[in-house]
C-alpha cells in the first residue's frame, strides 16, 4: 500500500482528473487544506473517496492577512479529520516581522489544539525553522515536517524531539534530500507528494502515486528493498493517524 501524506487534489491543476488519479495505483492520501475553502473541499473529497482520501484541516502561512477572518471557522473543523495540516511558518514569503508574528500566534493555536485532541500536526516550515525549534519543544504531540529541505543537523534536532520527516519526489534531483533521508530512520519516515508540486520531474504536475518514485529512490539509498520501505511507510501510518 502506497502513502502520501501531504497532497492537494482539490488544486486546479488535479480536481477536474481525481478519479482518473486515483484508479493508477493502490494508495493511502492525506490531503491538506490551506484555508477555509480548501478545508471544506478536502472533507467533501474524504467523504467522496472514502478510505483512499482522508482529510487534514489546517491553514497555511502564506494566507496569514486573511487568519482573522477565517481561523474561528477553521477550528471547529478540525474533530473531522485525522490530522492538522497545512499549518507552519513561512519566512520565505512572508518579509513582515508583524505577519510573522502573527504566524506564530496562529501555529501556536494549532499546536494547542493538536496536543488536547492528541491530532497529528504536518508542518509546512520555511525560514522559520529556528523559531518552530523553540515553539514546538513547550508540547507533546506527534508532529511531521513536510517536505523537510533544512541541513542534516536540523533534521537530527527534529529526529531527537520526536518528530517525523517526510520526503516527496523531488528527491530525485535534490542531492541534501537524498543525504538527510539516508539518516532518516525507517520508522521515523514518511512519503508524500505535495501535488501537484515537488515532482521527479521539473516544471511537470505532480500526483500522489509517484510516491512510487520516492520509495525507488529510498530503496537505493538505505540499500533496502521497495516492499519492505513501503510496508514499513505503510505501518508508521497506522501508528501516527489511524489510532
């Protein structure tokens, strides 16, 4: 069974083609909201694709100007999906120390409500690493970095807090992803897509089931075979979002 835990099948660029993505391969799919409209599509595509897509309710940093008017509305929803995501800090493109802080604010809700309803959290983080070190060490919970691009001495802090990192395809033609997953536990490590973006390929829509591509490049990697990564990916899925 194939896993994904961070895809975006409600983008423009894969919702009109969904059934025809999903008949490719046999998977497992976390989809993540980024804002009050995406959180709403992503229940209705769970309720749809049951068993194959689960929901995530979060909102990303990059929409941090328009939290106040829709967190309130976005919290509720949370007790509907197996974990919280897409929910961060975003340096990158966010410049203004205000909106930065206004960031972390929101992450720290978000870490709250993870923590009291024990929910798993995937984390978008992107120049504010340091600051997400610091925050995230005051909670208990289990919590995942998506699309982990920092140096191996971060991935190790993040390894020794207990957290978990996940790797899309782009792994492929991303030398530093390639050295971190080498020292990346099997049972501290997660596939994902981020489709329809970070694909093998550059400049090409991504989709879930090039997971398949991810786990091919593990297998070289770690010098271990597909199957036993995959059903290894497959049982820390259970572990993190389905007790």
């Amino acid at each position: 069974m194939l896993v994904d835990i961070h895809a975006h099948l409600n983008s423009d660029e894969l919702k009109d083609r969904i059934d025809e993505i999903l008949s490719k391969c046999n998977i497992k799919i976390i989809n993540a909201g980024v804002d009050l409209d995406s959180d709403l599509e992503t229940l209705e595509l769970a309720r749809i694709y049951k068993d194959i897509v689960y929901p995530a309710i979060g909102f990303h940093p990059e929409y941090i100007e328009k939290a106040e008017k829709e967190i309130d509305k976005i919290l509720p929803l949370i007790d509907k999906a197996i974990a919280i995501s897409e929910v961060g800090l975003d340096y990158y493109w966010i410049k203004d120390e205000k909106l930065r802080k206004k960031e972390i604010e929101v992450l720290s809700t978000f870490l709250e409500i993870g923590e009291k309803r024990r929910k798993p959290v995937i984390l978008h983080i992107r120049g504010g690493m340091s600051d997400f070190l610091q925050l995230i060490s005051s909670y208990k919970l289990t919590f995942i970095i998506h699309a982990f691009e920092g140096s191996i001495k971060i991935a190790r802090k993040i390894l020794d807090l207990g957290g978990y990192l996940s790797f899309p395809p782009i792994i492929v033609r991303d030398k530093l992803r390639r050295q971190i997953a080498k020292e990346v536990p099997l049972d501290k490590l997660f596939t994902e897509t981020d489709s329809p973006f970070l694909g093998p390929e550059k400049g090409k829509i991504n989709e879930p089931c090039n997971v398949s591509i991810t786990l091919s490049e593990l297998s070289i990697i770690k010098g271990l075979g597909k199957e036993e990564i995959e059903k290894q990916i497959e049982k820390n899925f259970y572990r993190v979002f389905m007790q």
